[in-house]
C-alpha cells in the first residue's frame, strides 16, 4: 500500500509538471544570458513584448505553454522575455527598430547578430518551423541572405526570404521586392505563391509588374482562377483612381499633379471597362489643382447627366468634388455644387447616405456665408437619421 501512494504521489507531481510546462523565458539580464547561450552552445530566442500587447500575452499562454512547443525551445534556445518599454535595451545587438510586437528574434550570441526573426501571432506548429529554420543555416535569416548576395533568385528562396525581411527590414525588403518583381515573367507570376505576393504588394498600376499583370491577366488567371485575378487588378485600379482624385488638389503638391497626370494616361491606354469614368474624374481632378471651380461645376454637370445620380460611385465623386467646392470655390461656385449635390441627395432612400449628403450641404452653407440657411438643413439632416430627435416629451 504505501510503494502504491509513493507511485501515486509521483505520477500527480509528474502530470502537473507536464501540464505546466511551458518556454523558458529568462529576464533580459543581457550579459548573463549572452553568456549562458554561449556556454550551451545555443542561439538566444527573445521574444519582445510589453504589458499592454494582448497579443504578445496570448502567445505566451496559448503557444509558449504547449508541451511541444516548450520541449523544442528549452532544448535548443536559451529564451528571453524582453519588455520593449520596461526593460534596457539591447542596443548591441544588431537588431531594427521595433516598431510592431510581439516580434520573435533569434540572435546568434557570438556574432550578436540576428539570424532569423518573426513579427506577429503565429500558432503552434508554425511556432515549431520558425524555430526549425532559425536552426537551419540555409532556411533562417542570415542563411538566405547569403544565398541571396551569392545570386540565387529562384522562388524556393524569395518567397521565404521577403517573408521574414519584411518582418525585420522592411528598407532590405522593398530592395529586393524591387528587385523580384522587375525580373518577373506572366508564367512566374502564375504561379500561385508569387501572385499571392502581387496580391499583397502589387498595389500601384504604374508598376511595371502590374502593367505585367494586367497584360497578361487572362493567361494568368487559367493557373490562378478568373475572379481572383479580377479582382485584384480592379481593386488596385479602383483605389487609385478615388486616390489621386482625393489627394491632387491638397497642398498644390506638384509630387501629387505629376502622378495623376501619369496615373491618367496608364488608364488611358487600358482597355478597363471603367476607363471613360475614371477618366472623367481624373479630368476633374486636374481642374480642381489648377483651382478652375468653373470648369469643375460645367464637368460636374455632364458627369451627372452621363451617368445619373442613381450610381452609388457617382455620389460619391459628386461628394469628393462638392467638399473641394466647400474649401476652395468662391460663394457662388459653392452654391452651384449644392445644386449638384441637392440632385444626389433626392435620389437616396438610404438614411445613413442621405443624412451625410445633407451634413455636407450644411457645410457648404456655412463656407458660403448662410449660417441660418445651414442651420435649418442641420436639423433636417439629424431627423433623417431620428425621426423624434426634436420630439418634446
């Protein structure tokens, strides 16, 4: 009986020893822990937090404290919990500017240089492959750039390389996403991981690799499927129309008048079935930089009547180029756009849009000097949205 509770007793202790398990994680006493992964031969794994990141504390509950996940550190890292706030910097590490956490680093604590690196929540067996490759020379960090300046550039290596540069160095990774994409072909880009690549940077149609894209996007979309390929393309397009309309006028940039100007053109040459209407407000666009509100008003009127008022878009416009009446047009000028506007306002049934059209008409108004008149169309605007606001009980 008692060799039956002396079991017992040590199986307890044994189970709540494996449920508790969890990384390592050492306080950032740099010297000490510098040298204690040096004596064990290991790399530093530190992981960068601070006690506002719920994040960076549900990595440490949910991730760290897996039993897997803490066998595989404790055995090849010596780990580090390092408050980015709290805690004395590194500053001789090798190491950016952080910026963004939780961020997970892996130092090589002979070099003090950082061999491998991951910025953001991650799961438990991507938990496992970070720390594999940041013990893998070819496949961390340090590794890949070396193959990369010995002049390897095939997929097997970029994809991988931009992902763990743009956690780290994101200056590095523009350079060599430059670099990637000039060299792209309309097969490369067909395969799957480099246009999911394109998905997420390709955000600019005066790239060559979007122009690449866009040439040669039903060829494409055979390997990568005919709505994900549009919808790319037309949601860059789209974006960068509303933009470069938005942003030309602010600040008479000259840097802003020349992209729209080239932005323009590139629509120009596409066979984009938005083209003309995109055109018409670029056009528009120009005339407001070049503060000629007559000629926004005239172009208003014939965008209204060649497109209608029913056209969610066409409010929209209507709208950007009403509030630059509102901050640059004369009384007058501002008057005729609230005609303009008052024309969208009558077509809307939704609430929510209308009230904010009549909140815009309030404001134009006010900039031309009718504060009563602005006032009155206040209180309309507010009852739209409540119909019992001004009720008396």
């Amino acid at each position: 009986m008692r060799l039956f509770f002396v079991f017992l007793s040590v199986w307890i202790c044994g189970s709540t020893y494996a449920q508790d398990r969890s990384i390592r994680l050492e306080k950032a006493d740099w010297q000490r822990v510098i040298a204690k992964a040096k004596e064990e031969n290991k790399l530093l794994f530190i992981d960068c937090n601070a006690v506002w990141c719920n994040p960076c504390k549900a990595l440490v509950k949910d991730v760290f404290s897996r039993n897997v996940v803490a066998d595989f550190y404790n055995e090849n890292f010596v780990s580090v919990s390092y408050d980015i706030e709290r805690d004395k910097s590194p500053e001789f590490l090798d190491m950016p500017k952080i910026s963004s956490i939780p961020l997970l680093l892996f130092v090589n604590p002979s070099t003090l240089k950082i061999v491998h690196g991951f910025l953001g929540g991650i799961d438990e067996s991507g938990m496992l492959e970070l720390g594999r490759e940041a013990l893998d020379g070819k496949r961390n960090l340090a590794g890949m750039r070396e193959r990369y300046q010995a002049g390897e550039r095939g997929e097997a290596l970029l994809i991988p390389y931009l992902r763990v540069l743009k956690s780290l160095y994101y200056g590095e990774y523009s350079e060599v996403l430059a670099g990637y994409f000039k060299d792209m072909t309309v097969e490369r880009l067909a395969i799957p991981e480099n246009w999911s690549l394109f998905e997420k940077e390709g955000n600019d149609a005066l790239m060559p690799v979007f122009q690449l894209a866009w040439h040669g996007r039903e060829q494409i979309a055979t390997k990568i499927g005919d709505e994900r390929v549009k919808s790319k393309l037309e949601e860059v397009l789209t974006w960068q129309v509303k933009d470069n309309v938005g942003r030309v006028d602010r600040g008479r940039s000259e840097k802003n008048y020349q992209k729209l100007v080239a932005f323009r053109d590139c629509i120009n040459s596409m066979d984009w079935k938005e083209r003309d209407f995109s055109l018409f407000v670029l056009n528009m666009a120009e005339m407001a930089y070049q503060g000629d509100y007559d000629d926004v008003l005239k172009y208003l009127k014939r965008f209204i009547k060649k497109y209608g008022v029913g056209d969610e878009k066409v409010g929209e416009y209507v709208y950007i180029f009403c509030e630059k009446l509102k901050e640059n047009g004369s009384p007058e000028q501002i008057l005729s756009g609230i005609e303009k506007l008052d024309r969208v306002v009558e077509s809307q049934k939704d609430a929510g849009i209308r009230s904010r059209l009549m909140y815009l008409k309030r404001d134009m108004l006010r900039a031309a000097g009718y504060e009563k008149e602005a006032m009155r169309v206040d209180t309309l605007a507010t009852k739209i949205l409540n119909p019992h606001f001004y009720d008396r009980k």
